[in-house]
C-alpha cells in the first residue's frame, strides 16, 4: 500500500472510530413543536402545550418545565375529572409525548403579566438524558386547538 491510499485509510478509520464514539450513539434525538398558550381564562393560572418527539433508539424522561412569566409551572395529567401533579413524563424511543387538554399539561402559576393574544412565553423543557430545549410558545386564543390535534 503506498502512502495515498494508506492515509485515506487512516483517515476513514479515524473517522468511523470517532463516529462510534460520538456520544449516546442512536440515543434520544428530541424536538419540540406546536407549543402554545391558550389566553388564561383567569390572571391566576394558564396552560402550555407541546409535543416532544423522540427520533432516537433509547427514549428519555421530561422532568420538568420553566417558563419566563411564572415562578411555578407544573406538569400535570389529567384523566377524566381528575388532575394530578407529575414529576417525570417518559418520551418514548421514537415516539411522542403530547401535552394537550385533558391530558398532559403544565400549569403556570401566578403569571408575572397579563398573557394576551400574540403574547409568546418561553418554555424551558428539562430532559433526564437530553439537554433541556426552550421555546417560544405563542399566546392563543381560548378554546385554540392545532389542527393536529383535532
């Protein structure tokens, strides 16, 4: 083997070794999309609403949410007429959790301004494996439902 094709061979095998490395091979691969507010109804308390999609091989676990407006926001389910706080949420291996009404949910607190229409909130998304991803979630109107969750 003369030097040319030794090198590109190094070069390949190089490449595929820190490949392999890479961390969490075919572990969670996370986005957030369609995440909204609906106009609180009341000054006191609103919801937020998200999907998170796992394209991943190893799924992960939502454990928690910030928001900008509220010092309390908490993941929430609801299962017919009850609603209980959660901790964690897990996000299936290529999969999806949805947080929508009447069933996950994260509520905010004491919102530190009037939430209005065109209004977005900045959701921080806390993951147990993943880096924690923030979005900008637009204030809608009451009674809103993305057309994918129709």
């Amino acid at each position: 083997m003369t030097a040319g094709p030794r090198a590109a061979a190094f070069l390949l095998l190089t490449a595929v070794t820190v490949a392999a490395c890479s961390s969490e091979p075919g572990g969670p691969r996370l986005k957030v999309t369609g995440a909204y507010v609906p106009r609180p109804a009341s000054p006191d308390v609103a919801a937020a609403y998200f999907t998170v999609t796992d394209s991943g091989d190893t799924g992960d676990e939502l454990t928690g949410v910030t928001a900008d407006v509220s010092a309390e926001a908490m993941m929430h389910q609801s299962t017919g007429q009850t609603m209980r706080m959660v901790d964690r949420v897990p996000v299936p291996a290529h999969g999806r959790l949805t947080f929508a009404p009447g069933g996950y949910h994260v509520m905010l607190e004491h919102p530190v301004r009037t939430l209005r229409e065109g209004d977005h909130v900045r959701l921080t998304l806390r993951f147990r494996r993943s880096p924690s991803i923030t979005v900008e979630a637009p204030v809608e109107p009451v009674g809103h439902r993305p057309e994918a969750a129709r």
